[in-house]
C-alpha cells in the first residue's frame, strides 16, 4: 500500500468519524479534539490530514453529498419529499450544513468555493428534475431554470426555520405545499397577455 493510499484512507476514516461525532453531538459538539480522539489520534496529529474544522466540516459534507447523490438528475418531484424527511432524521448534519453556508458568504471563507459550486450544481440538477416533470413550462408559467433557484431556497431556507423551532415547522409538509405550488395552475389573469375575465354572467 503507497503512502497516498494509506493517507486517503486515513482521512476517510476521519471523516466517517466526524460524521458520528456531528450526529451524537451536533455542530458545536464536533470539535478536531473529539474527532481525534475517535480515530485514534493527537489534534496536532489530525491537523496534519485537516488544517482546520472548516476544512474537516467541508470534507463531510461532500461527502454526504455522495450519499445523497447530490446532484442527480435521476431525482423526481416527487421523491425530493422522501429527501426533505430523510433530513428531518439528522438534524446533526442539518445543523452543520446550515451553520457553514452561513459562515460561506463572507470573503475568503474556507467552504465559499465549495457551496458556490455546490449550489450551480443543484440549481442545474433542479432545473433538469423539473424539465422532467413538467416539460419547458411549469403550469404556473415559468421555465425550470427560472423555477429551480425557488425550489433550492424552499429546501434550505426550511431547514433553517425547522433547526431553530422544530415543534413548530413541518418541514417535509411545508414542501409539499410548495410543490403544490409549484404545479399549481395560475389564474387566467396572471398570465400576460391574457384577457381580463368577463363580469359575472358575461361571455
């Protein structure tokens, strides 16, 4: 075994532990110190395979992201819901997601070019999942490039508002009344171009 394998394999270890340590502790529980100390190592030890916890918590979540197959342009309208539920189930890594994104938008962040990248990914996979749905028009009139960037703020802007009072927010039923929305047909009027309607007994 070379010397690169075995270190692509030890920090896969790392990773797959911070993944523990982030479900059984949740973000601010998941410190480089309780992440050594799962595989094995010195913090000074993990460093060498991780510079920082951003670096670590970037790692982590691309590789969640292969789990989820994100993007996957396999994905149906229809199934992004079993996606929001399967969410709701590790609150851990939805709260480790949502707090680095939040951190991502200032200049420099460490996890800026990684969520940069990631969310023209989504938005494409987005737009192709609602291609596949609804053709080139969604029945509220938009096209799915248009409609993509909603959905994806749906998705994540839920998570926040479920993270911060869970008794209150649905979050797998708030977005399936947003894709109730989304396939909704637009009154005729709402359309441009379209004829006023006729008073009441007219036409």
């Amino acid at each position: 075994m070379t010397t690169r394998t075995r270190s692509e394999e030890r920090r896969a270890e790392i990773v797959r532990a911070a993944l523990e340590v982030i479900a059984e502790r949740g973000y601010r529980g998941a410190s480089l110190a309780a992440v050594a100390e799962r595989v094995g190592l010195t913090q000074q030890g993990l460093l060498h395979y991780f510079p920082t916890k951003e670096a670590l918590l970037v790692a982590v979540l691309k590789e969640r992201d292969q789990w989820d197959a994100v993007p996957n342009t396999q994905w149906r309208v229809d199934l992004l819901t079993s996606l929001v539920e399967y969410n709701a189930m590790r609150p851990g890594i939805i709260q480790t997601f949502s707090a680095l994104l939040g951190e991502s938008v200032t200049e420099g962040h460490p996890a800026r070019e990684f969520f940069t990248q990631r969310y023209a990914a989504v938005r494409a996979s987005m737009a192709s999942v609602l291609r596949a749905e609804y053709g080139e028009r969604l029945p509220n009139g938009l096209t799915p490039e248009r409609a993509a960037p909603l959905l994806v703020a749906v998705m994540d802007g839920l998570q926040y508002q479920w993270l911060l009072d869970p008794e209150s927010v649905d979050m797998p039923g708030a977005f399936r009344d947003f894709l109730t929305l989304l396939g909704e047909n637009p009154p005729p009027d709402s359309l441009p171009g379209s004829p006023p309607d006729s008073p009441p007994g007219e036409g």
